[in-house]
C-alpha cells in the first residue's frame, strides 16, 4: 500500500465502523546487552535529572540499540556515538566503496553521514569523509553487508578497521562523540525524518534521557557497537568480556 503514515496526515474523513490495515517494516533486531547484577540498595541503571535533545539523530529509518555509548551533555544536548565495523578489507588504499557489517544489530549508514577511521585517542584527529551512496548487498565471503560509496578514499581499511561518524568532512577532524559518559537503556526507535537545522519545524525532533556511565554499570561487550581502541582503551572491568567506563 501507499505510505501508511502519509495517508493517516493528509486524508481525513468519517466511517461509522473499523479498518483494518497493515503496515511492516524492519529496522534491526533486539537482544540484551547489560549485565544482571545482584545489587544491594542501588540500581545500576541510573539517569540524570534532565534529558537532552539528541543533535545527530539518523537521517531515517533506523533503531540505536540498547548499551549504544552516548555523550550527555547538562547544556540539554546529546550525540549518539555511531560506530561501523568494516566487514571486508579494501583492496586499494583508494578504494572509495566500502563494505560495513550488516547483522540486524548494527547502526544503518545513511547518504550524506560523515565517516572517519576512528582516531587512535578519543579527541584524536583525521580525514573524515561524506556518504554518497548506501545499498544493502550479500557479499560471497562476508555475508549481509551495506555497500557504502564515499566521496573520497579513507585509506587501506582491514576487517579490525572502525569507523565513527566525524563532525564534518575534511582533513584533521574530529569525531563526533569526544566524551561518552552515558549509554541508551533500551532500544530506541526513529521513525521520522529529523529536522535539518534549528529552523526547520517540520522535522522531527528527539529527546531522550540516557542512562549515566557509573561505576556498576556493566555491558557485556560482544553485544555492543563496535568500539574503537581509544573506547576499548576506556574499559575499567575486571571480568573478561564485560565493559564498564
């Protein structure tokens, strides 16, 4: 059928009775990803007083999962840290179509999101790059992977390689997320086209309220977004397997 949403907006009118309609769509899978505790007089789950408004949502239809770092800020301003595995090494230093993991449980690249090879420091500076073009493929050896076309070549990339969404494309830049301090508590689903700038009020805005980043706080870390040596470098958990910032 025609866009579900669109119709409910646009058409109007009366029927003394019910319809029945269906919609589908699929935007990743869910699975937990904190670990249980056996606490006593504290929750590990704990939030700040005020939320923030989320300032590099998903140019569409996407989910970030529950455990996805974040960067809270008490100014009421937030930046998920959106992270990509790279499911196939390059065969050319410039090579400008890349190949990102593709498994349910991964961030969804979209055209015009700027891409950097995670800095070896979590303000560490480099090239970062625009999304020109993304398409879902079944690659032979890899498996289900996003084809991403970039408008420019970010150098030899491995199978260990990271990418992070930067702040704007160029040389010696940085990443988006410099500070994360605080984690999504469950899955968040957007659904709606966001606002492109503070002007426009046709876009959606979204607020959130992240959980803080404390010390009993712990994730089990082969059921996260793929993190960077400077994010794995951040790890204060004493049990293999586990992470805790």
């Amino acid at each position: 059928m025609a866009d579900f949403y669109q119709q409910i907006l646009l058409n109007s009118g009366y029927l003394p009775g019910r319809a029945l309609v269906q919609a589908r769509g699929s935007i990743g899978g869910h699975r937990y990803v904190f670990v249980k505790l056996q606490m006593s007089g504290k929750d590990a789950l704990v939030f700040p007083t005020t939320g923030c408004v989320i300032k590099n949502p998903f140019k569409g239809n996407a989910r970030a999962f529950a455990g996805t770092l974040f960067e809270y800020n008490p100014d009421g301003t937030g930046y998920i840290l959106k992270s990509y595995a790279v499911a196939k090494a390059t065969a050319d230093a410039t090579d400008t179509d890349i190949y990102l993991k593709r498994d349910g449980y991964s961030l969804i690249p979209f055209v015009g999101d700027i891409l950097m090879v995670a800095p070896t420091t979590l303000t560490g500076k480099g090239t970062a790059v625009t999304v020109t073009a993304v398409s879902k493929e079944t690659d032979a050896d890899t498996g289900d992977v996003w084809k991403v076309t970039l408008s420019a070549a970010l150098g030899a990339l491995t199978t260990s390689s990271v990418l992070v969404e930067a702040k704007e494309a160029g040389a010696s830049k940085t990443p988006m997320v410099t500070n994360p301090n605080s984690y999504l508590p469950c899955d968040f689903d957007f659904v709606f086209d966001p606002s492109a700038s503070e002007d426009d009020f046709d876009g959606a805005r979204y607020l959130i309220t992240p959980a803080l980043a404390l010390g009993d706080v712990f994730l089990y870390e082969d059921r996260m977004q793929p993190l960077s040596a400077a994010m794995k470098s951040l790890n204060k958990s004493k049990v293999k397997g586990w992470f805790n910032i």
